[in-house]
C-alpha cells in the first residue's frame, strides 16, 4: 500500500477523550457569532476528519467565532499566532503540490523543508530529535511517533506575546486568552473540551483593535495538515452571515461525508476496497483514499460465533477490540494543577491479550489474540499499520459481549457466541 507525504495516519493515532456536546452561542462585534466545526460526527455512522468546517472563515473587528468540537475521540486545538503564520506560508504550498505524492517520490530537500517548519511549533508529535540523511534533509522518523508524556504547552491554553516558542513541554506562564489581536506570536486554546470542564467548545474573541488580515491556525495536536484561515474584514465590508457559513459548513461535510457513505454501505454489504484490493470478513475501522478522515464503525455491528471459533477483524487505522470496558476510561486526564497526561492503559493490551511486537506499520500484521474466557476487561491494545491489522479471538463462554475502540468511544459492536 503506497504512503502518500505526511500521511494522515500519523494524525490519527493518538484518541481524544469523551466530551459533553453542547453547542455555544454569544454576541459578536457585527451579530451573532460563526461556528466552526472542528471534526465532525456523522449522525448515521461514527465519523473523524483532521479538518475544520469550514476552514476559511471571515471575520469583523470585535466579533465572536465559535469553534465547537465534534466527540470523535481526536483532542483539537485552535492554534494562532505570527510563529504559526511563518510556519503555514511554508507547509501550506508544499502540501498543495505534494499531498497526494507517494512518499517515496518527494525530493528530500520537500520533505525536510516541511517537517522543518512543523517542527518549528509545538506538535503532539514529537519533534525530539531531527535526523537527517546523507543530504542533510530532516527525516521524517522524527516526529511519525508521539513522545510519552503530553506537551503542556499545547494541552493547556498558552499565550506569548513576542518571542519563540518554549520547546520544553511545560505550561505556559500566561495561559489567561484575552481577545485575539493578531500580535501574539503564540495564541493557543489547549485541548478543547475536556468531559469535566463541561464544554467542547472554545470561544475566540476577535479584538476590536484587530488589523485587517488573513491569519492563519491549525490543530497542535495535528500539525499542518489540519489548519485554516481567518480573513478579517473591516468593519464597513459586508461578510457572510452565520446561516451563511452554516451552509457553507453542510456544502463541505457533505463532499466528504458522500465518500464515507458509500463505504459504508458497500462494507455492510460485505466487500471492501482499499488500495486496490478487495476484503471481505468483519471491518474494525474504514477508510478512503479520497477523504482525510477514518469511518469508525465496527461492520457488522453485531457478529455471531460459536464458543472457541476464530473470530476475525480487519482493521483500517488505529484501533482497539476491548471488552467490559470500564464505564469511565479517559484517553486523557486533567489533574487538579491543570496537568494533561495521557492514559497509558488505554494503548496497552490487557486481561491477557497478546502484546504484538513492533513492526514498521508498512506491511500487513497479522495477530492471534488468543482466547478470552468472556470476564473481566480485555482489550487488544491500540494496533495500526498502514495497510491493516488482521485480528483474530476466540470466546470461550457463551453469551452476547458488547465490545468498544478504547480510542473512538462512538465506535461500539456485539459479539454473540453460542455453544
């Protein structure tokens, strides 16, 4: 299976957490504020895209934009500022003429250039060290997995008025986000919507003092490839309305929502292409080559075994297959000082699962789970390869078992085993 440059499944590893969907509304300098979606669900099947909706908006000095977040199990930021302006004016052009390349086509000197300038802001995934090869371009080797810990300055909101950005991972001396005025060199929500604050949205206040301007910003758990553009308009300039951009929003899940749903509906029926080839069996997870984004459904929802049979799942993207879950099992916790951590429990195999030994993630891996007596909690762990994971168990009691992704909490099937 080809890799194509950046390839999006490096976004898509790591989950995001439950959060409470609600929908904010406030005044703004010119009416009512502007949503943007930020990910999006799919109320027929469980969606994710590392993409905003829509992603170039236009504003008044004074007004209000609402970015609400979509609970897909993916944590987003909203990240402004003149350092990450520097950083989309190099990433932006490059994506546009290498995206769809196979990885192994783009010159080095592309593919150091961009991971150079992502590498210049804070990422969830890590930009620890950056190899270079013989012609001294950045590898991408150093950011395709996420260090351990969470990087603060990210997680948690972090203001800095003039300067570069600190790389040591800690919080933000200011994290108080006054409204937006386009100085800032570094402006960024921190994760958004975490179950315990009670909202997945965060509300930017455009200054009233703002210059008119495009400004860029992009998702800092993401990188470049998840990014947009705020136009500020004076104030004497018509702009579109929030029903407008509603429309605009719908016209935009709607071009990739279409792709999804023709997947689905093919996968349901039993056959699924990817890459070139054709799968039949039970799929754990989805995806297309037209759409950045992962169809996170368990297909067929519900599976029937006899006690000790092999059952057997395909999985497209990064996933779990986890058993008696926990009612509460978050992939990231807020402590009491504000600290993010990551919940290491949620990637690892447990309850007796195998651990599966790293491979390159290139080629296909095939695991034997085992079997699993039907008590306790028992999970896969978080598995991924770029072409797919082949996932077999079996249940040695009888009995109906619903089953979850740990990473994508919408993403839930049954298995009935009978003896």
């Amino acid at each position: 299976m080809g890799r194509h440059f950046a390839s999006i499944w490096r976004a898509v590893r790591v989950g995001g957490l439950v959060l409470v969907l609600l929908v904010g509304a406030c005044a703004s300098g010119s009416g009512d504020a502007i949503t943007v979606r930020v990910d999006y669900d799919h109320d027929e099947f469980a969606t994710q895209f590392i993409r905003y909706f829509p992603d170039n908006i236009q504003v008044h000095p004074g007004d209000t934009v609402i970015f609400r977040q979509d609970w897909t199990g993916e944590a987003h930021t909203v990240t402004f500022g003149t350092r990450v302006n520097e950083m989309l004016a190099i990433t932006q052009p490059l994506l546009e003429e290498w995206r769809d390349v196979p990885e192994d086509h783009v010159p080095p000197e592309v593919l150091g250039a961009y991971y150079a300038a992502q590498c210049s802001q804070p990422v969830l995934y890590g930009c620890e060290e950056e190899p270079t090869d013989e012609e001294g371009a950045t590898s991408e080797e150093a950011i395709e997995e996420p260090s351990g810990d969470i990087d603060q300055t990210i997680a948690q909101p972090c203001l800095i008025e003039q300067g570069s950005v600190p790389d040591d991972g800690m919080p933000c001396p200011t994290q108080e986000l006054g409204p937006f005025d386009g100085t800032e060199a570094y402006y960024n929500s921190g994760f958004i919507g975490f179950a315990m604050d009670g909202e997945n949205v965060f509300e930017l206040k455009v200054s009233d003092s703002i210059e008119p301007g495009a400004y860029g910003f992009f998702c800092s758990v993401h990188g470049p490839f998840h990014s947009g553009t705020m136009q500020v308009v004076p104030s004497d300039q018509p702009i579109p309305s929030p029903s407008e951009v509603n429309q605009q929003t719908r016209q935009e899940l709607n071009e990739v929502v279409e792709p999804f749903r023709e997947v689905f509906e093919s996968a349901n029926e039993g056959q699924f292409v990817f890459g070139g080839e054709a799968f039949t069996g039970n799929f754990s997870g989805l995806t297309d080559d037209r759409v950045d984004g992962l169809l996170n459904e368990f297909i067929p929802e519900t599976i029937e075994a006899e006690v000790g049979e092999p059952i057997t799942w395909l999985m497209f993207g990064a996933h779990s297959i986890s058993f008696d879950v926990p009612e509460y099992f978050p992939i990231y916790e807020k402590l009491e000082d504000g600290t993010v951590r990551a919940n290491e429990e949620v990637y690892l195999p447990a309850g007796g699962a195998p651990e599966v030994e790293e491979a390159d993630n290139v080629e296909a891996i095939v695991v034997d789970g085992g079997t699993w007596d039907g008590s306790g909690f028992w999970s896969s762990g978080v598995l991924y390869s770029d072409a797919y994971v082949k996932y077999t168990l079996r249940i040695s009691t009888p009995g109906t078992y619903r089953y979850a992704c740990l990473i994508h909490p919408p993403m839930v099937g049954t298995v009935t085993v009978t003896g």
